[in-house]
C-alpha cells in the first residue's frame, strides 16, 4: 500500500522565507463581531469535516507572496479549496502549492470603513482570491450580508452579485453549499437547516451531556438491577442443587 507523505506542517521542516511581519498579532474585537466570526468559522469546519481537500480557518495569518512577505492579510474566516485541513501557525501560499483562498468571510467591525475594505479586499483579489461573502452587523436596521465576487473587468476589484438585509431574501453560496440572509440576526441554512447562533449551540451541548448524563444513570441502574437478577439466579441454582443433593441421600428421584 502507498503512503501518504506528510504535509509540511507535519513535518519539522525550516523554513528559509523570512518573514517581514508578524505571525500572530493581538487584535482588539468587538464582542459582537468576535460572536459572528466564531458561529460562521465552526459551522464551515463542521460543513467540510468529512473532507480532506478543504481546509477552512479564523484569524489565521496569511502570507501570499514569498518574495515580500511584508504582505500579510488577516481574513476573518478563509476557506481554501485543494489543501487539506491541519493546524497552521500561518498561512504560507509557497508552503501550501501556491494555492490561494478561494472564499473569505469578513466580519465587518464597528471601527472598519469603506476605504479600509477596499484596500483589504484589492489586496485579497489581487493574491487570487475569488469570492467575498461581508456581514455588517452594524448596519442599519440589523445584520447585512453582500455576496462579492472578482471583477472580471477589473483585476483587483470585486463586484456585488447579491445583497441581504432581511430573512425573505436568503443569499445562495453555491461554492460553500449555505444561504446566508440578514435581518434582526444572521440566518445561515444548510439543506434547509438553520445553523445554530453560539448561545443555541451551547444550550444544546449542554442538554445534550445531560441527557447523555441520565442515560448513563439509567443504564448504570440497569446494570445494578441485571446484577441483582444475576445473583438471585445463582442463590435459586445453588437452592435447588442442594435440595436435589437432599433428595437423592434419601433415596428419591429430583428429576422423577
């Protein structure tokens, strides 16, 4: 049987590239961008978790261009199609094949502005990136959602293909198999199926150990009981084995 190599990050391999910016930098959040951020990334690794040609990550470093690694970009949730998933400290384009993102989420913050997102955006499609998917949860009236894709026309531009401000007007993302919508809340679907907000997630983790918590007592019981019916079988064997040992002393038949 062939082997499979192990990738780079597998490996304890030295890296020559320099690097002209940090791998990890703290960035302050707010909390409901953080909120945002953490559903959408989950529910994308939960959606390819059975896959080993997709690799999604948050708030992971990625640098494009070996030759000036000044360039680092800082995408919220990146979803790269072609590379398998893994544990990186970054996001090295010539350690992955060359292979660049396809799908970035960005969680606008309360402090970003349009020129900010430009000149982000510019920079993510001129390193090959295809489609954007934006959520404002500062916009007004409640959660926006614009779907982007590059620009044919302009090599470093993207362009609005849909937006959604409301739940009758759910976004399809035929590349991540999701609709998202906006509204008083994100609306993300999968098959018809709505993803669970973080809190939602957390009561059903819990309900769910409680649950698998009363089975376990009950099962326990179960056993406790299975053991006593063990025991009271033996006492009734070892009663009738000596009530026939009695019998046949005296001269009778048990199994007459």
């Amino acid at each position: 049987m062939a082997t499979v190599p192990p990738m780079p990050w597998q490996l304890d391999v030295e890296d020559d590239v320099v690097l002209l910016a940090p791998e990890e930098e703290a960035v302050p959040e707010h909390d409901v961008h953080r909120v945002l951020v953490d559903l959408l990334a989950a529910g994308l690794v939960a959606l390819f978790a059975d896959r080993d040609d997709v690799a999604v990550f948050c708030r992971l470093a990625w640098f494009p261009d070996r030759d000036d690694t000044r360039v680092r970009l800082d995408p919220d949730v990146m979803v790269v199609f072609g590379r398998p998933p893994g544990p990186r400290k970054s996001y090295k384009a010539w350690m992955e094949g060359g292979v660049s993102p396809a799908v970035l989420v960005e969680v606008w913050s309360d402090d970003d502005t349009d020129a900010d997102y430009r000149r982000r955006l510019g920079r993510a499609r001129r390193y090959g990136v295809e489609e954007v998917v934006i959520v404002d949860p500062f916009a007004p009236g409640g959660v926006r959602v614009d779907h982007l894709r590059a620009d044919p026309q302009e090599p470093d531009r993207f362009r609005v293909v849909a937006t959604s401000a409301g739940p009758d007007r759910p976004i399809a993302i035929a590349s991540l198999g999701i609709t998202v919508a906006g509204g008083a809340e994100l609306d993300v679907r999968h098959d018809g199926r709505r993803w669970p907000t973080t809190a939602e997630a957390f009561r059903r983790a819990w309900a769910e150990a409680e649950r698998a918590d009363r089975e376990a007592e009950r099962a326990d019981r179960e056993a406790q009981r299975a053991d006593r019916e063990v025991q009271r079988a033996q006492r009734e064997a070892h009663r009738a084995a000596r009530l026939a040992a009695l019998l046949r002393e005296a001269g009778l038949d048990p199994d007459g």
